[in-house]
C-alpha cells in the first residue's frame, strides 16, 4: 500500500499545474480529500479503468459519472475524440481531472468550471490547451481562480505563510514578520523611504485581511455539499421509479395475458415482466437523467 505522501507525490506530478487543481487549493479539506481518496492505494498509474469501477470508488452511479464526463471530454482525455459507442477506458490522469470535477461541481456547477478551464459553450479548450485565465467579470468561479492565483503567488514570494487559526480551526495567510524584517533594512540600506515601506506593509495587511474574508466565505460554503449529493440521488431515484411505471404500463399494453395464462404461467409473466422493466431503465436512463439534471443546473 502507498504512504501518505507517496499517494500526494504521485498527485501533485499530474495536478499541480492544472486550473482546477489552483481552485481546489482554495479549500483545505477538498484539497486532502484528493489526496486521501482510498482508491489511489491500489491504482497503477499505467493502467485504464472502466467507467463501473470509477463510479464505484465516487460512491455514484455509472449514468452519474457520464453525465459529468460529458461537457468536459476534451479536457479530461487530452483533446482526443470520444465515440459515444465506445467502452470508456479512464487512466489516472483521467480519473483526478474527473474527480477534480466531481469535488468542485457543487460550488462552480458546470458553467463556472468550463469558465475556471476557459472552455467555450460547445466545450472547446482554447488553442487545444489547458490554460488557467483571470476573467474580467464578477462570476464567483472567476474570483475563485483569481483569488488562487494571486494567493499562490504571494506565498511564493516569501513574504507571507500559511498558518494554523487554533480559534477558528482552519489555516490563515500570515505575514513573515522575519522575511519582511530582511527587506525593510535592505530597503533602508538602499535609502527607500521608510515612510513608503510602511504604507506599502499597511496595504499588503489589507489585502491579507480581505483574502482571508474571502478564504472564510469559501469555507462557509462547504455545507451545501452533502444537500446537492441528497438531491442528486433523489432526482435519479425519482427518475427510476417514473420509468419503472413506464415500463410496467407499457408492458400491461402490449402483453396482454388471459386468465387461464395469468392462472398457469404466472410464474413466467412475471420474470418477463421484471425483465422488460430493468431493460426499459437502462434504456431511458442516462438520458432521462441528463436531461433532469441540465434543466435543474440551469444549464
């Protein structure tokens, strides 16, 4: 079985560079949620897997799964063309793109991925590329990936750090008192003016002050995951039972049976009837079901 951090190095290779992966960050919880997922002990990263066995380890269904597959082909198998016949095979890199999508659905939907991925409406990636864009408009999935990018940039320049909040239970953008206090006396050796150095300390506390508003009203959103998955069961339950009453009616139209046959061959009618129902299902379903879930995503 892989280490802790083995699974996380293996992750990050893949991820870190991805637009997704920069949002994902933004939360804490989903970020080590990517890294501790059960499946990763046992994977091989030079192997493919079918759309059943993905759906299992997400604990959703195989028409789920597709459902989210669907509008984000391109990105997730590399710009390759996908054939709506063809038996899916998804390797790793694969799998965390689409696990990326599961994490992030229920705070962007999938509007705001496609704009976090810089996706147009028809689901094309720019120049075939994979790019992270700061958009200009005031969509909460633009100020998620704004909001990352400058926070990974300014941690990266030393000046600030990431701290544990004993009170608030989660992490914080901290100031590095001691690297800030290296470049105000070279700043002061160079002859800056100190009265310059302190309003521009003033204004990065600002602006730590405002990332860490924006950090917590992230968090806060949390919450509604757990309701969006209730929902979306209940949607595909509601959809399976509409069909199977389909199926039954359309069965009792068709086949009609005697009473001397219902008398003798009950036994029968009955198996081809439960056999008619599962195969009208998994007809009707994955459309059925996509259908719903646009309409109460709003797309």
């Amino acid at each position: 079985m892989l280490k802790l951090y083995d699974t996380k190095e293996m992750v990050l290779g893949i991820v870190q560079h991805d637009p997704l992966f920069v949002a994902l960050q933004q939360d804490p919880h989903l970020e080590e949620t990517l890294y501790n997922d059960a499946y990763l002990a046992h994977i091989k990263e030079s192997s493919y897997y079918s759309i059943s066995e993905v759906a299992g380890w997400f604990d959703i269904t195989d028409a789920m799964l597709r459902y989210y597959i669907k509008p984000f082909e391109q990105y997730i198998f590399n710009d390759a063309t996908i054939s709506p016949n063809t038996n899916i095979r998804l390797n790793l890199s694969a799998i965390l793109k689409l696990r990326m999508i599961l994490l992030l659905k229920d705070k962007h939907r999938v509007k705001g991925l496609k704009l976090l991925l810089g996706m147009d409406d028809n689901g094309q990636l720019p120049n075939h590329q994979i790019t992270a864009t700061t958009m200009t408009n005031d969509d909460l999935a633009n100020k998620v990936d704004v909001l990352g990018n400058v926070l990974q940039q300014i941690i990266q320049t030393g000046l600030f750090t990431m701290q544990p909040n004993e009170e608030q239970g989660a992490l914080q953008v901290a100031i590095n008192q001691e690297f800030l206090t290296q470049k105000v006396q070279l700043l002061s050796a160079e002859s800056s003016s100190f009265e310059d150095i302190q309003k521009e300390t003033a204004e990065l506390k600002q602006e730590n002050e405002n990332l860490q508003k924006q950090i917590q009203e992230l968090q806060e959103g949390n919450v509604k995951t757990i309701v969006q998955k209730i929902r979306e069961r209940h949607i595909e339950n509601e959809i399976v039972s509409k069909l199977r009453t389909e199926a039954l009616q359309q069965f009792s139209q068709e086949r009609k049976v005697g009473f001397f046959a219902k008398m003798f061959r009950s036994s029968q009618i009955e198996l081809e009837k439960e056999q008619f129902t599962l195969s009208y299902i998994s007809k009707n379903l994955e459309e059925r079901l996509e259908a719903t879930l646009n309409n109460y995503y709003g797309k």
